[in-house]
C-alpha cells in the first residue's frame, strides 16, 4: 500500500516545519498533484510561530497549487479563518487562551496544543476523519507515540523517511524554509515555547532579545510561571543579554504534537 493514500477523510496536519512539507509534496505527488475531496492540509496560526515559518505555509501553497486552510483560536471554543495576509502575527490567538483560562500552560498542562491546533482542527472539520503528521522514522518515540493514537497516521516513518533525504530534498527546491535544518532548528513551532530547554531559549533570547516580551507579558499579568524550572522569561532575558554569561542550564526539549 501507498502510505500517501488515504482511504478515509484526512487532515494533514501542517506545522509549517520541513517535515510535514514534505509530507504533503509527497502526498501530492502521489495523487498527480491533484488532492482528492477527502484529504484536507490544515496550519493553525497560534501567533508565536516565526515570520519565516508563515513565509514557507504560503511559499509551499504558491508553489505547489494546493489550498491550504489557516485557522486561528478567537476563544471561547471558536475559531476563524485567515490567509497569510490577516494571520496573527504578535500571539494574540495564544493571548487569547491564556486570557480564557486565567492560568499559564506548563509541561503537565499542555493546553496551548490541544486548544490552538487539536480542537481548532476538530472544531473546523465538524466530522470523523484521520490525522496525518510529519513525524519521520528516524523519530522512534514520536512515532510509538503517535501510533498509540486512535486515527493518526505517521506516512514519512511508514515510508522509513529520514532528515537526510528531507534534507536533500529541499536542497533540491527552488525555495526552502528560511531558518537552520531540523538538528539545529530551535525556533520551530512557537518561538520561545517553554517546552524547549532552557539553553535554548536562552540562546534564542541572546540574537532576539525582544522574543522573550511577550512570554514575559503573559507571565506578569497572570502571575505565574510557563516553566516553573526555569527563570521567568523577564529574568532570562537579563540573563541572556548579560555580557558576563555567568550562567548555565539543562538542554532538555520535549516534543510536541507541534511537530517539526
């Protein structure tokens, strides 16, 4: 079986990353460039994501001629669709959320995830259908982890599809996505997502020092902590426009439905 055929109705979930672009080429190349009636290609817009990412969701629909619904959370169990002209671009539908639930998403209470991108899609569709992620086969515990869900389907790890060939791949492109290759891309999915390690954010923090405003924002108007293992955003972005860079942290990410 062609596991870029699906039989059901089936939303390509697509972060806007490498991987699940390729994820849709080859999906599109399986059906001569034409995608059928039941297989609809989904980016939710959560405000967070960087510029380059929106750049690269409208290069892969220009390029390759192939619709692509933007939908972002207005609250309130609601949602409304955009195009890359009116996305939100300064976090308001995450914004939004936080604003609803009166508290901040941590690790143990992913809710930003499930609320912007898995219900926002849900909501969209209004049916039954499958999930299909970019989730690749050099990915082992995504990819468990996926297969573990009920109507998720994982067609790159199917394909046993590496960063390598991805890689190559878009070398190959007469466009790309605009930030570092997955091994060293820490700015996928939300900018300065409290999932990533604290190295990293600091790092990010250190060539956008204005990245880290808004995370601070949200953390003093709640009065509370996206990662309480970590400095406040406010304090680490003192910490990483310090010259002296005194300090040090664990690297530890963990993944996210986000994906790459």
């Amino acid at each position: 079986m062609n596991p870029y055929h699906f039989k059901d109705t089936t939303v390509i979930s697509f972060s806007g990353g490498r991987s699940s672009a390729y994820l849709l080429y080859k999906v599109l190349e399986a059906h001569d460039f034409s995608l059928p009636d039941n297989i609809h290609v989904i980016f939710c817009n959560t405000g967070k994501e960087m510029p380059q990412t929106l750049d690269f969701v409208n290069a892969c629909s220009k390029n390759w001629n192939v619709p692509i619904v933007w939908l972002e959370y207005i609250g309130k169990k609601k949602y409304k669709e955009v195009n890359y002209e009116t996305a939100s671009r300064n976090g308001e539908p995450f914004e939004i959320l936080i604003t609803q639930r009166k508290f901040l998403p941590n690790s143990m209470a992913r809710f930003c995830t499930s609320e912007l991108k898995v219900l926002t899609i849900e909501r969209y569709m209004d049916c039954e259908f499958d999930t299909a992620v970019g989730i690749r086969g050099d990915e082992p515990r995504r990819v468990v982890k996926m297969r573990n869900k009920d109507g998720y389907h994982v067609p790159l790890a199917d394909d046993k599809v590496t960063e390598v060939e991805i890689s190559n791949f878009w070398q190959n492109q007469p466009f790309d996505l605009q930030l570092p290759k997955a091994e060293h891309n820490t700015l996928s999915n939300c900018d300065l997502c409290f999932l990533k390690g604290t190295k990293i954010r600091k790092s990010i923090i250190e060539h956008n020092p204005k990245l880290a405003d808004w995370w601070a924002e949200q953390e003093a108007r709640i009065g509370g902590r996206f990662n309480k293992d970590s400095p406040p955003y406010k304090d680490l972005k003192i910490i990483a426009t310090d010259q002296a860079n005194l300090f040090d942290f664990d690297d530890t990410t963990q993944s996210c439905f986000c994906g790459d």
